[in-house]
C-alpha cells in the first residue's frame, strides 16, 4: 500500500519560475549536488505547467555511502529505469506510440515556436509525460490538448512522422476517456481504459476466471492475475504473463540484467537472496515465486540500502487483480528511523488498545520495521508522481505471518514542505488558532499520520477464517476501505497521550487538534480543488479522506461536533469539540475493520457511494473560486537525481557522482532515449 501526498498546510505553491524556451536540440546542463548543497538555499521548484509543480530533491549522505554500497543504488535505480516502459503500455494501449511522436516532433520540430500554439503543444507533452500516459495521473480523465488538430498534423507532417489515423484520433476525440472507471454501472472493464484486460474482456467475465483459482494452500493465497494481462484468444480467456519470454520481455531482462549486477553488492546474504527469487520472478513469472520472494525481502533487515521493485499496487486496476510496475531505491536516514522506531517497538501496544473488535486485533503483530529513508531513484508508477510513505507487502497472510516493511520518504516529504507556503491554510482555516497549530504542529502531525497510517494502519486488523482477500470480497472499493482503515488509524492515536509518552511530541493535544483540523479541512473542502467541477471523486486516497471526514461531520451534527459555518459567502468546518470527534474516529475505524474482515461488499459499497464519491457542487464551485487566487498548483511531482558512473580503464566503476537535471524535459527525453526497449506493440 501507498500512501500519496496530500499537502494539508503547506498547500501555497511558490511563485512561478520564468520557462526557458526549449530546444529541439538538447544540450547536457546539470548542476552537481555538491553545488547546490554549498548554496544557502536548495533551489527545490525545477518548473510550473497546467495543475503541476515540479520539484527535485536531494539525497543527503550519498557521500559518506561506501563505493559497494553506491553501486547497489545505482544498480537498482538502473533496474527500475529499465522497466519504465512498462508503466506506459499498462496505462494505455496506445501511450507508447503517442509518446513516441510526441517526442519525436520535440525532437525534430524546426518551425516557430514563438507561439500561443507551440506553448500549447508543449503542456501537452509534459501533461503525458507527468502522467506516463495520457489519461490525468490522478483523475484519470484523458487529458485534453488545447490545440487545434490540425496543428498537430501540421507538426508530424513537417517533422515527416506517420501516427496512424487511430491513434492520432485518440487524442482528441471521446473513447477511453478515463484510466480507471470505478463506476460499475459504465461496465469497470469497458468504461476503463487500462491495458490489463483484452477490450473484449468483461468483468463478470474476471470474476468466473478467478473463482475457478484455487492456490495449492488456502491459508497463503497466491496473488492472481498480479503479473498479467487478460485476453481472449479463439474465445477462451487466457493470461499473458509479464515474464522473460512473455509479455514484456525486451524491459524484463534489462531489469534483470541490472538486478544480477545489484546482486554481485548486495550488503549481505538475506539481501542476495531476496534479489535472486526477485530475478527468478521476472524470468519464470511465477506467482509462488513472487510470495517466497516476498516473505526474503520483508525479512532481510539488515543493511542501508533497501528497495521496491516489481508489478505491485493494484489502483490501476478496476478490479484490483492486476500490479503495476514500479520501483523506488532508498537508503536509510539513521537520524529519522532511530526517532521513529519507537512507534515499531509498540506497534502491539496500539493494536491491543486499538477501538476494533477483539476477534478483529492481532494477538501478535510480527516483524513490522519502519524506516524514514532517503529515496536515491524511483521509476514506474512511482515517478514522477511519488508517494510518501509505503507499506508493503500487499498479501495479508505475508503480513501476518511474517510482518511488513513500512517506510516515510523522508527527503520527498522535506521538498514538498520547503517548496510550499501557508497562504491557502490561512483562506480555508476559520480561526487564528486553528492556523497557529498548523503551523507549530501541522508539520509534525503530517509526520505522524504518515507513520501511524504504515506501520500500525496497514498492519493492524486480520481477516476471519475462510474470509478471501479484499481484493474478492470488497472488489472496486477494497483500495479505498483499506487506505481509509489506515487514516482512522492515525487519527485516532494522532491526540492520544502515548505519543507524548513516547517522546513524538511535546503536547498530544495540540498535534491531534493540528492534525484533525487539516484533515477534516482537507477531506470536505481543500483538496476539490483538484477534480473538475461538476466531476465525481474516483481516486482512492481523495475518496477516502471524503468519506471519513463526511461520515464523521454527518454523526456528529446532532452533537455539533464539527459545524459548518458560512461567514461573508465562505464556508468553513470548525471542529468544536476534539475528543467527541475522536471518538467517531474510532466507532469508524471500528466499522471499516468490521467490513474488511468480514467481507462485507453490500456495506462498503454504501459507505463508499453514499459519502465518498459525490460532491457538493456549490460548495466545489466555492472552494475553486477561493482557491484561484493562488498560483498553487495542486499537484507535485519530482525530476531524479542522475546518478553518474566514473569508470577505469578496466571497465570497473571507481566513483559515482550525483547530478540535478535542470529540466524536466531534459530528463524525459533522455529516458526515453536510454530506456527505450518495449516495441510499440505488445
């Protein structure tokens, strides 16, 4: 599971930077980190377009990094590079082939590009880029060019490229309009266009093929269909398998080229080990394979350098079976983990004394190890729209049985923060207060969330017996529940003295109120500002933080215990009283534990349709109008760092160096050029 940021006080974006016209021709400009670290100020805003902001980040201590242990960074970053081809044909069965002519008129495009058009066409190519694909990375409605057609035609004429008529016509008429459809009643298959399924596939089709699954153990279910494409061949339904030899291939085994030499460094043997099944994966694609590799890496705890790498979260998928690719490096902050490894060692103090059903907790919760690490590299569906924290593995038997692996990116979470400002909390908080404990807290509490909602959230609860994975039982809204589960976790220890106790905070009462005023903020009106009006809530991470915070605003009416105020035409939701609101934070948590272990699809259906998909739309119209006087973008992704080689004669690294690309484009066309290995049809 991951978590995505979501800024809750440092929302304001910094001025626009001035663009620099593009070349088609690029030129190699990069800035050393050694630079920028003698700067007194680390530049953190690389450029601004359409809803984005993008930033880069640094990664402190690379230097005091042994040579063995840089190289095992650079070997995996190169694996997940090698993959990022991947996450372009899973979004879309025509992105590779858009992109291609895209870049190819970047490239080669000698005409005027002084005008409204050109600028026009180039938000386009960064939109696509930002989102691997061409539907919005978080909407996931299809991005719509603001130029004419025939421009577009006029550019690949004059740069000599054929994109046929299909694909050209894609862009801009009304098919696959939308990534991931989690409306049932459009068809989850046929009003998605994601490129897991055949088009011919239905989902009532899914649902009959994977009933007929049965893992050879059911206690340890295998994740079917996590690392394939179902389609229909002479009628029968089939499953291409990611693998060497299968779907894929020429990305796989450049990915495991590079995992063979991270192999040859690797910090010890538990490590070694885990990336040899991680290997045997990729080239045999099979399921027991990826559980046995699972199990290795969520058990080998030692060392500085860890990672996550292979077809793993199921957002992308409407019903939840399928992975998608990603991967990011990270090394450990030993400040940051030694301070926040306490929440670890209790991790069974909050399951014991969580508010859920005794048949609900966890007699025992094994091996949870969190770590704030700083991210060296990310790929796939990790880049460039990152998340902040992770919990993985997603099998809730491996997390039982064997514990999990959560982790804060630490260095993502500190470029976000520098790179923002506290305008819009001071438009949408009613009170002076209310501001003040943002900003002495709100930071921390972000922190804290993030922490509670991955290592305790995802880890706490289990399953009743003979109950299947959530993915079956509460299919479309499984992602939601269980990211909403993990947010009822934090809240609800986010005010609780044991974080006092344990030396996180200086006064529990003041981080919970900071914290809870930001969320339920947030949950009912600051973060519409980045769906269309008119628009439904699809993503996951936005519905969930609507329906908690409606459901709790709802039960507490007759109390009064959040209220809805309107003030010269503003609306405003002020909590008045903390600890009631605490309270329906834990008859929630109570409730979607309940769901989740037992399966109950008819009750989180309600839950979901009735408080987390609909939107206010006056209200929405209020909050975009309030909103647009800031140049805030609201969404935020990263450039990487570039990871230089120095090699001796012999061929043999002997230092690396990190380097800043100057521009998002830059780095774009240089992956492209460099990691390019899928065909255009797969």
């Amino acid at each position: 599971m991951k978590l995505k940021f979501i800024p809750l006080f440092f929302a304001a974006a910094l001025s626009v930077l001035a663009c620099k016209q593009e070349s088609a021709k690029l030129e190699k400009q990069e800035v050393s980190t050694a630079e920028i670290d003698q700067k007194q100020d680390f530049d953190y805003v690389v450029e601004e377009f359409a809803d984005i902001k993008i930033l880069r980040y640094q990664i402190p201590g690379w230097e005091n990094l042994s040579l063995k242990e840089q190289k095992l960074v650079y070997y995996l970053t190169q694996a997940g590079l090698a993959g990022r081809d991947i996450i372009w044909d899973q979004n879309y069965r025509h992105n590779l082939k858009i992109r291609k002519a895209l870049e190819h008129v970047v490239n080669n495009y000698n005409g005027d590009k002084n005008t409204a058009s050109w600028d026009n066409f180039m938000t386009y190519v960064k939109r696509v880029w930002f989102s691997n694909g061409i539907h919005h990375h978080y909407s996931n409605d299809k991005i719509k060019p603001e130029f004419e057609k025939s421009y577009l035609k006029t550019l690949l004429t004059e740069t000599n490229y054929n994109l046929e008529d299909e694909v050209f016509e894609v862009i801009f008429n009304d098919k696959d309009a939308k990534k991931v459809n989690l409306d049932a009643s459009k068809g989850l298959l046929k009003g998605s266009a994601t490129n897991f399924y055949g088009v011919e596939v239905t989902a009532a089709e899914v649902d009959d093929f994977y009933a007929k699954k049965t893992s050879p153990n059911p206690e340890k279910p295998l994740s079917f269909g996590l690392n394939s494409k179902l389609v229909k061949e002479n009628g029968e339904l089939i499953e291409r398998t990611y693998k060497v030899d299968g779907m894929y291939h020429e990305s796989i085994v450049k990915v495991i080229e590079w995992l063979e030499k991270a192999k040859t460094v690797a910090e010890n043997k538990a490590q070694a080990d885990a990336l040899e099944l991680l290997i045997e994966y990729y080239t045999t694609g099979k399921l027991q394979v990826w559980d046995d590799y699972n199990v290795a890496w969520v058990e080998a705890t030692e060392g500085n350098i860890d990672y996550i790498n292979g077809f793993i979260e199921v957002y992308n998928d409407p019903k939840g079976y399928r992975g998608s690719f990603e991967n990011i490096v990270q090394i450990k902050d030993f400040d940051m983990s030694k301070k926040m490894a306490v929440l670890e060692d209790n991790v069974q103090w909050f399951e014991d004394n969580a508010p859920i059903a005794k048949e609900h907790k966890k007699e025992n919760v094994k091996g949870v190890t969190y770590k704030t690490v700083i991210v060296a590299g990310e790929a796939g569906d990790a880049s460039p729209s990152t998340p902040i924290g992770v919990n993985l593995p997603n099998a809730n038997w491996i997390r039982q049985e064997h514990g999990s692996k959560s982790v804060s990116l630490g260095n993502i979470i500190n470029a976000y923060n520098n790179a923002g400002g506290t305008d819009k909390l001071k438009e949408f908080a009613y009170t002076e207060e209310e501001i003040k404990l943002s900003e002495q807290y709100g930071e921390l509490a972000d922190k804290l969330h993030t922490a509670l909602h991955e290592v305790v959230g995802h880890a706490s609860g289990k399953l009743n017996p003979g109950v299947g994975e959530t993915k079956e039982t509460l299919k479309e809204y499984a992602s939601t529940l269980e990211e909403g589960r993990a947010d009822l976790v934090g809240l609800y220890y986010l005010m609780n003295p044991k974080l006092q106790e344990l030396g996180l905070t200086d006064d529990s009462e003041k981080l919970g109120k900071a914290a809870y005023n930001d969320y339920i903020r947030n949950g009912l009106m600051t973060q519409l500002t980045r769906i269309e009006l008119g628009k439904d809530i699809e993503e996951a991470h936005m519905r969930n933080r609507q329906w908690v915070s409606a459901w709790v605003y709802e039960k507490g009416k007759e109390d009064n215990i959040i209220e809805k105020i309107n003030k010269e035409g503003k609306t405003y939701f002020v909590i008045n009283d903390y600890q009631k609101l605490r309270e329906l934070f834990g008859e929630l948590l109570k409730e979607t534990q309940r769901i989740k272990s037992e399966g109950d699809f008819k009750a989180v259906k309600a839950l979901v349709e009735n408080y987390g998909v609909k939107v206010d739309q006056e209200l929405h119209k209020e909050v975009i109008e309030r909103n647009s006087k800031f140049n805030a973008k609201p969404y935020s992704g990263f450039v990487n760092p570039i990871l230089i080689p120095e090699m001796n004669e012999d061929g043999e690294i002997i230092k690396i160096t990190v380097e800043q690309p100057e521009s998002f484009m830059h780095q774009m066309l240089n992956y492209s050029k460099n990691y390019n290995f899928l065909p255009l049809e797969n």
